[in-house]
C-alpha cells in the first residue's frame, strides 16, 4: 500500500539492538515461522495481504529501498537497490534509474530497464486488476532510453512521486511474464515458482504447509546472512504457539497478550517489541452483498452506522482483549499516523438509540429492533487465526444486543474470510490492515477508487468529498494545507462511520534467543530479514544446512 502526504513523518523504524557482528561468524542459520492462516506465493501485482507482500519483499528487488527514517517526500534517504543511481530531469517531470549492471535474476539472466516498463505496464493494465494501480496514478509512464536506464515521466510533480513509483514497484522479470495472460496472473505455473533479484530466491512451495526461501549465494548486493526461511502454515493461532513453544517454529509474527509472559519466562525464546503501521477494526459494509450497486439494506443509513460505532463500550473491550498492553484505535489510520485534531463518535447508548428510532428501527418487546416487519439482524465474519479478533467479535455482539441489535457471528479459517471480504459477502466484519508511512494509505482503503479491481475498500464506502479532499493534499507542496486537507477529509470518514476503529495490533514477536534480529522497520518488520542472523556458536541442528553457491 503506498501513503502520501505527510510531511515531517516521525522515525518509526523499531531497531533491535543486536550484539557486536564480529561475533556472528560465517553465515549460516535457518528460521522456522509459523503462520495460523493457509497462503500461496502472489504475483507483486495482485497482493493485499500481509503475509505475501513480507515474503515477495524478500524476492523482488525495488529501484529503491525507503530508508529507516521512513521519508516520503523527494528522495532524501532512500537507499540504491536495482537502481545504482537516478536523475532527476530539471522540470521533476521524469526521473532516469540506471541499472546496476551486476543486477540478475534468479536464473541468472541479466535484469534489464525493460523489466522496470513491463513491471509498470502490467500494474496499470486494467486486465491485470492490481490494487497498487491508483498508487501509481501520478506516473505517466515508464520508457527504455538505453537496456541499463529505465525513466519514469511524470504528469505533474508532486511531493512524493519518487516514494509513489519506488515504494510500489517490485520489478518483475520480462521474459518470465510476458506471456501470461493478464487476468490469469494469479494462476499461472510460475507463480508457484517465483524468479525474483533479491538476496533470497524460491527454493520451496507445499501448498498449505510450506513455503521455503534459501539465500542467493551469488546476489549482487551480498548474499543473505541466513541461509533459509521457512514459513510453516498451521490451522489456528493456537497450533502455531504450541509450535513456537515446543521448538518446532522459530518465530511467531504477533503473539497473543495472554501468552507473552510464557514467552518471556521460556529458556530458548524471548519476546521482541517492534513497531508496526497496522490497526484492527470492525468494517460496516455500505452496499448490499447481492447487489453492490444498490446500498445496503441496513448499514447503507449513517445513522444505523453511528449507532453501531456510539453503543460500544472501545475501553472496556480493549482491556478485556489486551490488557495493559493495548493501544485504543485512533481512527482509521496506525496511532502513529493519527491526527488528534479529528473527533472520534464518543461513546454514547442513549444517542446511539435515539438515532436507531430516528432512522424507524422500533425496539420490540423481547429487545430486538424492527423496522417494516424486518428484524435488526447483522452477519459477522472473522477469522479463526486472530485470537483478538475473536474475542472482539463476541464482545461486540453482547453489546449490541444492549441497544436491540443481534449480531450472528460467523467464524471461518483465513482464506475463506479473504474471499469473503474482498467479495463483499458479509455485514460487519473484523478487519485488520496495515498502512504505509503516508497518507495516500487512505485511498487504497477508503477512497471511490479502492472499490473492486484489487483495492482494499471492501466495504465499498464512497464519499467524493473526501476523495476530493484527499486528493488535493496529495498534490499540495504546502505542507500545513496538505495537513489540514488531509484532516478535513478524514473527518467526513469518520463522520460517515464506515467503520468501527477499536485498537493499534501490539506488535510483539515470539523469536528463539539465538536469532539477532536488525533493522525492523515499521512498515515491514521483516523487511531486512537478510541481515538477521545467528551466532555460530548458538546454532541448533535445523541450521547446518550448507548452500551451493547460485548457478
């Protein structure tokens, strides 16, 4: 996902301090992940989970990497990748990438500015239906001045149109894609057997169990410091703590509250805080799940939709599901991001059932609302791997049952929740998202223009005052209009109530003591997984693997 507009972001890259490197020895280590959700490798283009976007991270090279500031405006502090270096034009209207030279594929073909063109071509066709393609909207182009140097034009300048073409593009190899149908991206054979540039190449694909990634020994930038990443699918959150705690896994992406202390006091692991871009919160759906053109039935009134958001009790939940360790959601954006300038609904039964009977939702006599015969019924949908999201879901349900609303929760395994979502078949639904370190974010998630075609709206809100407004502060050099632009527009969401903002995800990783993490940076804690690595003199047997130099 890509954010614009946020000048003078704070630092939020969470570094992990580490011991002295002269103590790591040779390189070497394998780490085993254990993920409560079934997943398949996905094409850059198509991705909007987590889960892919971390591990195509580490196969697909950009032009340039963000740096651990998180900068966004001009090109202060990005760090060389394919590209070696780039030129700006003197009108900012195009920029040149030249290509480093030493840059190959995993098959060892060399990586070309025709690779950088076709990349750019196949995000912004519109049979391709890439959610990245309105992150790229201020790109007009990319052409090919020479096999080495890619340029990129622009349609006008704005602040952040090198972070919007560098953040987006994972490049993709020409001569591998070029004659996969467009629409057929996601179900092509090499899809299963990704060919990438990074320091971490495809080695491994067992699908619902098991995905595996070994370092590019011959990799133009070094070769990883790991020798392999494993990431093991389990069925449940509950499975991958038992496989965390047994030592069967390594690391645990997000352990629950509840088990942090058994982490903590546990010989061979530890407990690692990091920052994160990423809040969970419950989605209202604007339009009807049968017909999406039409409003839907219930949730498709404001008023049904603040009532909703005003009858629950967001402290009281939070403390119940996280305890001290939780962060209150701050609307809808990471609290790292949030504007305190914007008022939130304020928690409020009496209002939230005084707009209920204004909008006809009569309370009947065994406590449930009707309105024309219609009982006030909503379907949830959450996802059996996120033990929060669960215990949210229950409460949630019991609160609203207080002002005369049922809520019938429908829990599933994550891919069938996935297809729920982006379908829009449902009426609430527990949601979590991660935003990137700008204020573009909001598009992908709330704007007209991430309805469909591979966007994160997937409860299709639709405002055009604040698309209107949002996309004025993405153009906007002022930095104090681009802030007030952005806060006006969030605003008219939070307003709307398309959604229910409960928490910040508290971001602790359970990890075996003799893994050194470096450089998790809040946009991707995993971003720099090849400058993790193990002491020699600490590894256990699943690291004594060795590696062939690549081919």
């Amino acid at each position: 996902m890509n954010r614009a507009g946020f000048t003078g972001i704070v630092a939020l890259a969470g570094l992990v301090a580490c011991a002295d490197r002269d103590t790591a020895g040779a390189t070497g280590g394998t780490v085993v992940f254990t993920v409560a959700a079934g997943w398949s490798p996905t094409p850059p283009p198509l991705i909007i989970e987590l889960l892919p976007k971390q591990v195509a991270d580490l196969m697909y090279e950009k032009l340039a990497e963000i740096g651990p500031g998180l900068n966004t405006v001009g090109d202060v502090g990005f760090e060389a990748r394919l590209a070696r270096a780039w030129l700006w034009a003197p009108d900012s209207l195009s920029i040149a990438f030249s290509i480093d030279p030493r840059a190959r594929w995993h098959d060892g073909r060399p990586v070309r500015a025709a690779d950088v063109k076709f990349t750019f071509d196949l995000i912004r066709d519109a049979r391709t239906a890439s959610g990245i393609a309105p992150l790229l909207a201020s790109v007009d182009s990319v052409t090919v001045r020479d096999s080495l140097t890619a340029v990129a034009w622009y349609r006008q300048r704005t602040p952040t149109q090198f972070y919007d073409l560098v953040y987006q593009l994972q490049v993709m190899p020409e001569h591998v894609w070029r004659d996969v149908p467009r629409d057929q991206l996601a179900t092509a054979a090499v899809a299963r057997a990704p060919v990438g540039s990074g320091r971490f190449r495809f080695s491994r694909f067992e699908p619902g169990a098991r995905f595996e990634l070994v370092a590019d020994t011959a990799n133009f930038r070094g070769r990883a410091r790991l020798d392999r990443l494993i990431w093991t699918s389990v069925p449940d959150i509950g499975t991958a703590i038992t496989q965390l705690l047994s030592g069967q896994a390594d690391v645990l992406e997000l352990v629950p509250p509840d088990v942090i202390a058994r982490v903590d006091s546990s010989a061979t692991l530890k407990a690692v805080n990091y920052s994160a871009l990423q809040f969970g919160f419950m989605g209202l759906n604007n339009r009807d799940q049968r017909n999406r053109a039409a409003p839907h039935p219930i949730l498709g009134d404001v008023r049904v939709r603040r009532a909703l958001s005003m009858a629950l009790d967001l402290r009281s939940m939070l403390t119940n599901v996280f305890g001290e360790r939780g962060i209150i959601g701050a609307g809808p954006y990471p609290a790292a991001l949030a504007d305190t300038g914007v008022r939130l609904l304020p928690f409020d039964r009496a209002r939230a059932a005084a707009l209920l009977d204004s909008a006809g939702w009569d309370l009947g006599a065994n406590g449930v609302r009707r309105k024309g015969g219609r009982p006030l019924i909503l379907g949830m949908i959450v996802p059996t791997s996120s033990r929060p999201r669960m215990r949210y879901a229950v409460l949630i349900q019991e609160q609203l049952k207080a002002v005369g609303i049922t809520v019938n929760i429908e829990a599933m395994e994550f891919p069938a929740f996935r297809e729920r979502q982006s379908q829009g078949r449902f009426d609430l639904a527990m949601m979590s998202t991660g935003f990137d370190p700008t204020a573009a974010s909001y598009r992908q998630a709330w704007a007209t223009s991430g309805i469909g075609g591979g966007g994160q709206n997937f409860v299709a809100y639709s405002n055009r005052t604040f698309d209107a407004r949002l996309d004025s502060a993405l153009m906007t050099f002022d930095a104090g209009r681009s802030r007030a632009l952005i806060r006006s527009a969030v605003q008219a969401l939070v307003d709307d109530a398309p959604g229910v903002w409960l928490y910040d995800v508290p971001t602790v990783a359970g990890m075996h003591r003799r893994i050194q993490p470096e450089g998790m940076r809040a946009d991707g804690w995993c971003a720099n997984l090849a400058d993790w690595w193990i002491p020699a003199g600490e590894r256990i047997e699943r690291d004594r693997i060795g590696l062939r130099p690549s081919p």
